[in-house]
C-alpha cells in the first residue's frame, strides 16, 4: 500500500531508549505524527538471542503497519543488528531506517586521526558485528574498538541515570576506552544518550566526539520523506500516540521527563 503524507511515522524499541529517537525526530521533523511503540513487557533485548529479537520485532512492526505509519524507524541497535532485512521484507512499500546504518554514516563523517571508533551497546550488537560492517561499508580503512554495557539498559529504564551505581557502571565499563585511542564514540544503544553527560564528564575531554544515532536517523527520516514528497502538510493536526506492552509505574513520569512533555495516554497493547 502506497504511504500517504499525512501518515504518522512509526518508531520503536524494546523500551524507553527509543524515545531518544522520538526526541530528536520531534526537533527536526516538528509537523510529523508519531506512533511510538516501547516493548516494556519483554525489554531488555540486548541479552536474548537474535531468533527471539526478530520475532518480538516482527510483531512490533505488525502492529505499526497497522497503525498505517508511513514509515518505520528502528530506534534499537539490537533489533537493528539482528532483524533489519526481516523488517524491511515485512514492510513492503513502507521505508525502513535504521539507527545502525544512521550512527555509522554519521561517525564515518568524523574528524579522523586515529581510523578507529570506539562504540558502545548491548551484548547482541557488539557481538553481531553489526557496526564494523556498517563502518567498513562507509570507509574500509577505519576500525571499531567496541564494548558492551548491558547493565545500562536496566538501569536507564529505572530512572537511575546520575548517581553513584551509575557512574561506577559506567567507569567499569569505560576504563578500557582511556587506553585506546580512537576518533568518536558511538552510543550504540538508544538507552545511552540518557548517560550522555556522564560519559562526557567520565572522559573529562571537551573535544570528545560522540555520535548519538537518535540525531543522525531523524536527519535521515527528514531527508527520505522531503525526496519522497511525503512531508505532512496539514501540521495542526500532529499527534504523538505512545504504547507499551506493559505499563511500569515509573513509565510516563521517566518518558515525560525526558521529552519534556505532557504525554496525553500511554496505552497497553498486549503482544502474542
Ligand atoms: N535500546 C536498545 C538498543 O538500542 C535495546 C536495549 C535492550 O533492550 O537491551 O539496542
């Protein structure tokens, strides 16, 4: 079915992290409607294996279809790394984009010293290879120095972003990164940009580099829809839906104070 302009766009993830990618298509594509779906009943993704990851994001890509979006947005590096190709067979004439290809086209576009990018996810991501193809396709020459930091994702869904078990994680995680050299740091995971500051006071360098895939897709989705004349033209009437397959209490409080916005209703949907 051809997508009509007037159409919302569809975005999703395992859980909150995706809302970083609503946040930035907010800014930049401000008349667009959104149908967010956060997979809250089944989150984290980034520790199962890839066969459970794509049927979850099957089903979630089902349900945006139905939602008649006009395009998809995949706003988790851990489905992006192990269902792509299965989204886009699925979605047929609707456009897919993804926050892997995004983050490495926008690293690969760095200034480089050292042809080496450091990148941070789940444990599915770092161990699917996903960036170093996605990297190499953009630039043969650079090299990936990755790390996965799989307590952050149950940490950002708990709100716990800035206090001292977050910042011990968080040096866990990042000490190996102080003896490397390397041009950027990608945040391989949409739960991560909520860790943004603290990872830049962590390295404590003004001129750190660090590519946060949430701003590189809405630049993407932006560019797609304008080429494809399927801007929204009627902006007064813009909604932003949000559903989760279960409602943590904490929820709407974290989602409303990340986006800085009333969120009308978070609806249930319950998944097969
Ligand atoms: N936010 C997701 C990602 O970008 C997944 C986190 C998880 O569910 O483990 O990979």
């Amino acid at each position: 079915m051809k997508s009509s302009p007037g159409a919302p766009i569809g975005i999703f993830d395992s859980g909150i992290g995706g809302l970083t990618v609503v946040k930035s298509v907010m800014q930049a594509l401000p008349n667009e409607s959104i149908v967010y779906f956060g997979d809250t009943a089944r989150v984290p993704y980034g520790i199962k294996s890839a066969e459970t990851v794509k049927e979850y994001a099957l089903q979630i890509t089902d349900f945006l279809l139905r939602k008649r979006v006009k395009m998809i947005l995949i706003a988790c590096n851990t489905v992006a790394a192990s269902a792509r190709n299965a989204i886009e067979h699925k979605s047929g004439s609707v456009p897919v984009l993804d926050v892997i290809s995004a983050g490495a086209q926008a690293a690969a576009a760095l200034r480089h010293e050292h042809n080496m990018i450091g990148v941070i996810g789940t444990l599915a991501t770092v161990g699917s290879g996903a960036y170093e193809d996605a990297l190499k396709q953009q630039n043969p020459s650079l090299s990936v120095f990755s790390k996965a930091c799989p307590m952050l994702v149950p940490l950002a869904e708990e709100g716990w972003i800035d206090n001292e078990v977050a910042r011990a994680t968080l040096d866990i995680y990042l000490r190996d990164f102080t003896h490397t050299r390397f041009d950027g740091l990608i945040l391989g995971c949409t739960h991560y940009p909520l860790f943004r500051d603290q990872i830049m006071a962590y390295f404590n360098n003004p001129n750190l580099q660090i590519v946060d895939s949430a701003d590189a897709i809405a630049a993407m989705a932006a560019e797609y829809l304008d080429n494809a004349r399927l801007l929204n033209s009627a902006p007064d009437q813009t909604t932003f839906s949000c559903y989760v397959s279960d409602k943590p209490q904490r929820f709407q409080a974290l989602a409303e104070r990340f986006l800085g916005k009333n969120i009308n209703r978070v609806e249930v949907v319950n998944m097969p």
